[in-house]
C-alpha cells in the first residue's frame, strides 16, 4: 500500500477535526457541539451531497453499468445482513445479531460524504447515481434485519409489521431529505443550480470538519461503553468494514470502470448506519441493546473507514483497474 496516501489522508483537517473530538472525551473537556447546530450541519450535508449528486445525475446516461451498480447495492444490502447474523447470532443472542445485521447491511450518509470529499481531494469523478444507490440501501437491510430476528425468535421479539417498517425506513429524515435533495437536483437547470453553488460547494468541507468533530466526540463517549461487551463485538466492528469493503473493491472491477463511483459503492459495503438502523430498531426490535450496536458502527467502524479504510480500498481498486 502506498503509505503516503494513507499519511495524507490521517492529516487531513477535516479527519483531524474527528481526532480533536475523541481526545477531547479522554481528556474530560467541556468542548461540544450544541445539538441544534449539529442536527443542521447534518441536514446541511445531505442536502448538499444530494443536490449535486442531482446535478450530476441529470447530465448521466442510463448505462447497464448503472443498473448492475444500483442492483449489486441492493443485494449487498441483504447478504451482509444474512452473514453478519448468522456470525453472531450465537454469540450476541437473537435480537442483537438482528440490529448488528442490519447496521452493518445499511450505510454511513456521514461515511459517504467524507468519501466523496476524498474523492473532490483527488479530482476523481463519480456519478449522481451512486447517491440513488446509498439511499436504496438502508430499507432493504433493516428489513432484512427485522425479518431474520422474526424467523429465528421463539418468542415474539418484533413489534412492528414489515409494511410500517418499509414506510418507516423510506421516511426517515435522513433518506428522505437526500432522496428529495437528489430529485430537486435533478430537476433544476444549470443556471438555477448556480445562484446557490457557494452553499452546496464551497461551505462543504469547513460544515464537514465541523461535523467531524462533533462525530469524534460522540463515539469517544459511546467507546467507552462498548469494553463492557468484551473484545469479540470490536474486532468484528474492525474487520467486517475491511473485509467487505476490499471484497467489494475487487468484485466492483467487474461491472465498473469509473474509479470514483467504485470507491463510493465500497464505502457504502464497508460502512454501518448509526442513524436510520437505531432509530427502526428501538421501536422495532426494543430487545437488541442500543449499548452494543450503536458503538460499534459509530465508535469502531466509522473511523477504521474514514482513516485508513478509504486509503486502503483507494489501492485495491487501482490495483485491479
């Protein structure tokens, strides 16, 4: 691996930013963000991501590479929620397996934007479509979720009807606005597009520091919590996203030649969602402990992917150009 992309991508301010926040946990500071202006920075980053990826999509031809990209998304969506079950099923008990499944099944939004403003970094192109893709995938792996705990319960641990689950997984705010987003993109002309260019482009990278640290600082208190579940729950948060992303980096070879759009459908393999998937599985999983798979997707995966993860699956997709 070429360790000076790895170096540049650790001294990248805005992964920096994560740093500042987790060392701010372990050294008790009081820093923080106020809740109102992270949930608008939040806000702010899909909104952005999903308006260009309108204006990109807009100006895209529907090629059978698009499709097969769209259709191995979905798959992926559930088949890592099936392994990922069945790995830990034993292990963590029925319910938890089923919230881990269908975390690490869906995606990081956060995850996706630090990879497209790797990608910006780089000058690498990618399609509009591959934002379709990430909001494609969060409703079929909580679905898978939810279903496999139905089927493997003796007991009924599901309290929520598979109709009310996909309605609830396509209206969630962060699916809904990035799908809204990407459809007013779409729509809007290029002259209209640019009367509000400086805040979808030019603001982006200074709201993701911001946000990053804000990250940093919430999986550096939810961190300390997941020791109590012992070492197997982070060693699988660490390897998983490594394996199914440099899994995904090769396959993708296959049936894509842009380098960007590769690396975005990696990253969604490799990420795991702690928005959508905790927010489905209070209310439709209430037994799964929000202790356990919450930390593991935020506190562990998220910066194994955003440090040396994208580097790491950077050079694998070269490797196999």
């Amino acid at each position: 691996m070429d360790l000076s992309l790895l170096i540049e991508n650790l001294t990248n301010p805005a992964l920096l930013f994560f740093v500042l926040g987790v060392l701010a946990v372990f050294l008790k500071s009081d820093l923080e963000i106020p809740k109102t202006s992270s949930s608008f920075i939040s806000l702010y980053l899909l909104f952005s991501i999903g308006f260009r990826g309108g204006q990109e999509l807009a100006h895209s031809e529907l090629s059978t590479s698009v499709v097969t990209a769209v259709l191995t998304g979905i798959l992926s969506a559930i088949i890592i929620p099936i392994a990922t079950f069945f790995i830990l099923k034993k292990k963590l008990g029925i319910p938890n397996a089923g919230a881990v499944a269908a975390a690490y099944g869906s995606v990081s939004a956060v995850t996706f934007v630090t990879t497209v403003a790797f990608l910006e970094a780089h000058n690498i192109e990618f399609g509009g479509h591959m934002i379709a893709i990430m909001a494609m995938m969060e409703a079929p792996s909580i679905i898978m979720g939810v279903l496999l705990v139905k089927i493997f319960s003796k007991n009924q641990e599901v309290e929520m009807s598979l109709g009310k689950l996909l309605k609830h997984s396509l209206v969630s705010g962060s699916v809904l606005l990035i799908v809204g987003s990407l459809v007013i993109g779409f729509v809007a002309t290029e002259q209209q597009a640019e009367g509000i260019r400086p805040f979808t482009t030019e603001l982006f990278k200074g709201f993701l520091a911001v946000f990053l640290l804000d990250m940093g600082i919430t999986s550096g208190k939810k961190l300390s919590g997941l020791w109590k579940n012992g070492l197997s729950p982070i060693l699988f948060a660490i390897i998983t996203p490594l394996f199914n992303g440099s899994l995904m980096a090769v396959f993708s070879s296959f049936f894509l030649d842009s380098v960007g759009d590769r690396l975005l459908i990696t990253i969604l393999a490799a990420s795991a969602s702690y928005i959508a998937v905790p927010a489905a599985m209070r209310i439709s999983v209430p037994k799964a402990n929000p202790g356990l798979y919450i930390p593991m997707a935020l506190a562990v995966t998220f910066p194994v992917n955003i440090t040396i993860g994208i580097p790491i699956y950077y050079q694998i997709i070269q490797m196999c150009c």
